[in-house]
C-alpha cells in the first residue's frame, strides 16, 4: 500500500454559499463528506485535499504515511494547477489553503496532484452532492 488514489472534490452553492468536500480514497475504498458552511468555490476545492491528506494520516499512521505516494485527483484544473506551482495564486483569500497543503505534504514520501475530468470523479462530486442534500433546510 505504498501509493494511494484519493478523489477529491468541493463545491459552492453560490460564490460564496453554503459549501461542501467529498472524499474517497480508492486505495482504502473509504468515503468522506463534510458540511463547511460558507465558502467558495475555490476554498472548498482547497478544503478537499486537506481534509483528504489530514484523514489518511489518521487513518493508516504515522510512520506508513511517511513511506507513502500519494496521488490526489481532483477535476478543478485551476487548484491543481496551483498546488503544483504551474499558475500564481491571486487570490490572497487562498494563501493560507496552500501553506497548510504544502505543510501536509511534508508527512508524506510524496504527493502528486492530478486533474481529470468531472465524468473521472463522479464519486467524490456525488459525496459533495450527498451532503448538501443531508443539510436541506440549513440553507
């Protein structure tokens, strides 16, 4: 079990709105979902991956998560483009989701970043979808 796929996604019903995370690591066949109030878009696509590494952490430990490769697949090309340093980011709002991924990424042997498209990561939108619907009436 040294690499292991995780699916991310996050969304915004409204920018900002009420915002959601879905979550499933392949890997492990887990899933996770998560309320986050209100957001935006974009910081509920960075709020994925840090819930996603700082959950796998818990899960399997320390010292494996030390040897461990990560993949991290998420459909938003703009933050994946950004954690792997391929564009700036200008929103000065997401500054500080960055500096805790990149610190997250210091407990792992390494972590990739890939974009795919939304029909590759059907499992983790329909998480954010899920959640959104567990909280009718909230917003």
């Amino acid at each position: 079990m040294n690499k292991i796929i995780i699916y991310c996604d996050g969304g915004s019903r409204g920018n900002p709105g009420p915002a959601a995370i879905g979550i499933y690591i392949e890997t492990l066949n887990k899933e996770y979902s998560k309320f986050l109030g209100k957001a935006t878009n974009n910081e509920a696509e960075y709020s994925a991956p840090i819930f996603a590494l700082k959950k796998l952490k818990s899960l399997i430990g320390g010292e494996k998560s030390e040897k461990a490769e990560i993949e991290i697949k998420m459909d938003s090309e703009l933050v994946v483009k950004q954690l792997n340093a391929e564009y700036k980011i200008k929103e000065e709002s997401l500054v500080p989701f960055f500096i805790e991924i990149w610190n997250l990424k210091q407990d792992f042997k390494k972590v990739i970043f890939s974009h795919i498209p939304r029909e590759q990561n059907k499992k983790a939108d329909w998480l954010v979808n899920k959640e959104f619907d567990s909280q009718k009436g909230l917003f």
